[in-house]
C-alpha cells in the first residue's frame, strides 16, 4: 500500500503537498465525485443528514481552531452561532437586506464579539476564561431575547429564502451544495492552517506561551487573531443556519449546543481537522442513529417520552467516557488502527505518528 | 424592606450552592459545572424518599441529604478521580457531561413534570412578617437559617477540627500533604461529599420552597458568578458576592427588566472579570497571569 511515511521527504514540495500519496488523491477524488452525485442517488433524508452534518462540522473546525490549536477555552459558541443567526434575521426583517449584505454584517459582528471576548484572553488564562466566554454567551442570548420580545417576535424571526444572482436557494439539494461547499472551505482553511505561520504560531501558542513568545510570536495578536476567526465562521455558519432553517429564535442557541459544540472536538479529537470532521458528523449522527436502533426494536407506536432523554444522555455519556479513557478521540482511534493495519505483522510505532 | 427581605433571601440560596462550587475549586481546582444538577438531584432525593420512604420530614430530608452527599462521593471515586493528571479543562467537561447524565437520569426516572415535595409531606409554607413589614415564606427563613448554619459549621470544620485542617492543607499543596501522610483522595472525596451536600440542602429547600423539576440546574450557573465575584477559593467570600449579585438581581426586576435579571449575575461575573479577575476574597497567585 502507498502509504506517505511522513518522515522521508526528499523535496521541499513533497513537504508541502496537501495530498502526498497517490492513495490519498485518489481518496479525496473519489469523496468529491462522491459528494456531488450523492444528490442523484440518496433520499431526501440522507441529504438532509449530510448537510446537517456539513453545517455542524463547520461550528466545529471554527471551535477546534480556538481550542484545539490556539488552546484558548471557549464556552460561549452558541453565543457567536446566535449572534451571526441574529445578524442575519434582524437585517432581513428590518430592512429586507439581500444576504450579500447580511453574510458579510454577520461576519462583522462575529468578528467585533470575538474581538471583545478576546481581549479578556490576555489577563486570563484557562477556568477563568472560559467563564468569561460563557458570561458573554448570556450577554448575547439576552440581546437577542430582548429584541424578539421588544418587536413583537414572541416565538422568533422568520427568514425568508435568499436570493442570490437571481436563484433562489430554497430546496434541499441546493442548501445541501451550498453547505457542503462551505464545510470543504473551512476544511480547507483549517488543514492549511497547520502549515502555515498562523498555525504553527497558535500551536506554540497552545504548548507553551512564553516559549512562543520568545520564539518571536507576537501572542496578544495572535490569540486575538485565534478569537476573530474562529467567531467570525461561526457567526457565518450561524447566518447560513437563519436561512437554511429559515427561522431564528433564541431558543435554539442554549448552552447545550455549546456542549454540542465542545464535545464534537472532544470525541473527535481536540486540535485535528478530520477530528473535528468525525466528531461532527458522530453527534449529528447519534441521534438518528438511536431512533432507529429503536425503532428497529420496537416497530410502530409513537416515540415513547423517554427517546429525546436518553439520546441527550448517550452524547453525555459518550463525552464523559472519551474524556476518561480515550482523550485523543476518535481521531487517535484511528491513527492506532491504521498504524496496526500498515505496520502487521510487526508490532513497532513508527517514531512520529504521521497526519 | 421587602426588597431588602428578597436580596437576603436569595443571597442565602447562593450561599448554599456557592460552597459546593468553592469547595470543588479548593480541592480540585476544578470547577463543577454540574452543581446545580447535583442540587436538583437533591431535590428530586427529598421527593423519592418522600413517596417511598416516610412522609416524615425528620426522616425524609436526613435521608435526602445523605443520598446528595452519597452522589458526591460517587462522582469523585467514578470520574474526578480518573481525571487526576488529565488537563483542568477536560476536567471541567467531564463536571458538563455528568450534569448531563444527572439531569438524564431524573427525567427517565420522575419525566420532566413539576412536582412540589411539600404537600406530599403534609406541610405548608406559611407566610411570616417580619418586623419592618416585610413577608416572606416559612421556609425562606429556614433557608437563611441553614445558609448560616451551613457556613458557620464548615468554618468551625476547617478551622478547629484535625479533620478540616488536613482538608485545608491537602487542599493547599496535595504533594506536601501526602508526604506528611495525609489521604488527600479520602480528604478530596470528602469535599466532594460535603459540596455535593450543600447543594442537595440547596435543593430540599428548594424544592420544598418553589417547585422541582429537571431544569433547576440554570441556577446553578449564576451561583458560580456567585463564587468568583467572591472569590473562587475563599469561603468568606461568598456571603459578599452572594449579597452583591443577589442586590443586583433584584434591583434589576424591581426597577429595569425581569428579562435582564437573568443575565445580572453574569454581568457582575464579566466585570468582576475585567477589574478584578482573583474575586474580592481570592487568592491573587491561584490565578494564573499570562
């Protein structure tokens, strides 16, 4: 098997490759052929789950920049989801803004929060940040309640499908192209993060401050950077779920979708893009995956009271387990796998665990 | 006077789940997040021994309060422990993920009704007057009462018992501890127990005194703006910030906006945070300067 060893590299090229392996080209083709006709072949439904998917993953590579790779503790991601789903909900209903004017607003003001719950990141450290962080997600649940109650929008803010360049984006497959589209970008963004100067600053960031700061990083800037762009995808992703969902309300963004958040790259695998990637699409999937498990148990009859508990507990519990006995996520699971699988029969590690 | 009656009242509420937040923090420095579910637990333990158990309150609520600290216990041996070693934030999603499983347990148990365990204990709650002109329930006294007694009695504790120094000192420096042959996990363990007890005392009350149900935790949130604006290792700290967040709260249904009272304590946290991120009691080199 062509297999990149990922310490034998002969040219600078080779070492800056995205996909090194003809193995791993092939992959990455057959996932994009493979993502673009899956409309033609899948049902409604699976669509529906992909794209869902795609959503969350991007809310999750955006976290797992912050905390996975700048190390900087955020319990306020559902503040920055409500506030770029807000953004986009109060500039369609007040002024009818077309969504080439609410997107770049929203990636504003994602952006100006981040800066503001940044700047506390250079006194604090840890615990005490990420209080500050969820502080803030309350702060910015408030303002959004504040407004649907204050303007008569007791139950949310309805967002009618957007119009752009004259289509309007209003089907399934078309938000399913759309989002997927988006999800790739960020993956993109996220995987060439890890090679460049921004990356690598907020790893060293992450490992250890004053070592990066005598290394010549300039860590409020880059910790400050961490913040705004981690905030300003999620408040992106939060404006594409206004139109995706086609309704805002405050409801939506509790504290739980921050756990939701945190524990995608938790049982993913904190600071990895495919971490990020698998631990998305592993709690979007859950719950589907519980409701047929029984509904394969026990065919017909309505979904008993206790469904919607027990698929909150199993997420808990999975996060709790991971935590406890398989920190590297789901991502060190496979990396163990794969060296197993490429290295049988010998029993050796290679010296460095490889992307 | 009846807002001054009010202010006391819920800063005492405060109190009660406080310690268990300030007790973690100074065993573990790790902060649980899932106090609040523990209090709702304690809740939930007061209406099971009620139904199942004896009607009688001198034994329904000893008994509720033996089971909260019995949780606690649980939880450092099942998954604080394991954590030792483990990055304080992973720590502190685990405290997220056993909220969770609390919060879980009680709904496929008891569904998500409301229920009120006093009725059921053949109880009322009286209105008293106080001198002043202000009323307040029967048991809005007896939870000032125990919010008092609670932090009278773990100052005695920590002070003058053997037990509650070695509490003190393992808390201090784990590593100096043990060498001097102190069990710090029994001792971490133990405040564990008695952080989860205040919190099942926090929830009887409660329960008792409001309603119960399974999303009682959220108070839990605004008690740890509570603890910091305290300071989140000082004890005598609390009855401050409990007094300064619960005036704020107040004030902010009296004369602002009930929807804006929600958010007061976190307010009180974000700027305690920007002026003076250690709380007024705490410990400047606990927290970590960058």
């Amino acid at each position: 098997m062509a297999y990149g060893s990922g310490y034998f590299k002969t040219t600078y090229e080779a070492d800056m490759a995205l996909v090194d392996t003809r193995l791993r080209r092939l992959a990455l083709a057959t996932l994009i052929v493979g993502l673009a006709v899956l409309p033609r072949v899948a049902s409604p439904f699976v669509l529906e789950l992909v794209t869902q998917t795609a959503l969350a993953a991007v809310g999750a590579l955006a976290l797992n920049m912050l905390t996975g790779l700048a190390g900087q503790i955020s319990l306020g991601h559902a503040g920055f989801l409500c506030a770029g789903a807000f953004t986009v909900g109060i500039l369609t209903e007040s002024v009818k803004a077309p969504p080439l004017v609410t997107l770049p607003a929203a990636a504003v003001v994602g952006g100006l929060l981040g800066l503001v719950v940044g700047v506390p990141s250079l006194r604090l450290k840890g615990l005490y940040l990420a209080l500050g962080t969820l502080a803030m997600h309350f702060v910015v649940l408030y303002v959004a309640s504040e407004y649907q109650a204050r303007w008569g929008f007791n139950t949310g803010v309805s967002v009618p499908a957007p119009t752009v360049a004259g289509v309007r984006f209003r089907s399934g497959v078309q938000w399913y192209y759309v989002l997927v589209a988006f999800a790739m970008l960020t993956t993109f963004l996220s995987v060439n993060l890890g090679r460049s100067r921004v990356g690598r600053a907020w790893m060293a960031i992450h490992d250890r401050e004053i070592a990066a700061a005598s290394l010549g990083i300039a860590v409020a800037r880059y910790k400050l950077l961490a913040f705004v762009a981690s905030s300003v995808l999620t408040a992106l992703a939060g404006a594409l779920w206004a139109y995706y969902r086609s309704f805002v309300s405050v409801e939506a963004f509790s504290f739980v979708v921050t756990i939701e958040f945190i524990a995608m790259i938790v049982i993913g695998g904190m600071g990895s893009t495919l971490g990020a990637l698998l631990g998305a699409g592993f709690v979007t999937l859950l719950p589907y995956g519980i409701d047929a498990v029984v509904g394969a148990l026990a065919p017909g009859g309505a979904a008993p009271y206790w469904l919607f508990p027990l698929k909150f507990g199993a997420f808990g519990l999975l996060m709790a387990l991971f935590l406890v006995f398989e920190p590297l996520g789901l991502v060190g699971i496979w990396r163990r796998a794969r060296t197993w699988v490429v290295l049988w029969p010998l029993r050796y590690a290679p010296l460095r665990t490889v992307r | 006077m009846q807002a001054v009656a009010g202010v006391v009242v819920l800063a005492s509420l405060y109190v009660l789940l406080g310690v268990g937040y300030v007790l973690v923090y100074r065993a573990s420095r790790v902060l649980n997040l899932a106090q609040g579910d523990l209090m709702m637990v304690g809740g939930y333990a007061l209406f099971a021994t009620v139904t199942t158990v004896s009607a009688s309150p001198f034994i329904a609520v000893p008994l509720a309060l033996a089971v909260g600290a019995a949780v606690g216990v649980l939880v450092y041996a099942l998954l604080m422990r394991p954590m030792a070693g483990h990055p304080v934030f992973a720590a502190v999603l685990v405290t997220v993920s056993l909220g969770i499983l609390l919060r879980v347990a009680v709904v496929l148990v008891y569904t998500d009704q409301t229920r009120y365990p006093l009725p059921a204990m053949d109880l009322s709650n009286p209105p008293v007057r106080l001198p002043g002109g202000a009323a307040v329930s029967a048991l809005d006294v007896v939870t000032v009462a125990s919010a008092a007694a609670l932090l009278g009695g773990l100052f005695a504790f920590l002070r003058l018992s053997r037990l509650g120094i070695r509490m003190r000192a393992a808390a201090e420096r784990p590593l100096l501890a043990a060498q001097r042959g102190i069990d710090f996990h029994a001792l971490f363990a133990l405040s564990w127990a008695l952080a989860s007890f205040a919190g099942a005392l926090a929830g009887v009350l409660y329960a008792s005194n409001v309603r119960l149900d399974p999303s009682l935790g959220i108070l839990g949130l605004k008690a740890f703006a509570v603890a910091l604006v305290g300071g989140l290792d000082s004890l005598g700290g609390l009855v401050a910030g409990a007094l300064i967040v619960a005036t704020v709260e107040v004030l902010t249904i009296r004369h602002v906006n009930p929807l804006l009272s929600d958010v007061s304590p976190f307010l009180c946290l974000l700027l305690m945070l920007l002026v003076r991120p250690w709380g007024l009691w705490g410990t400047r080199e606990e927290l970590e300067r960058v």
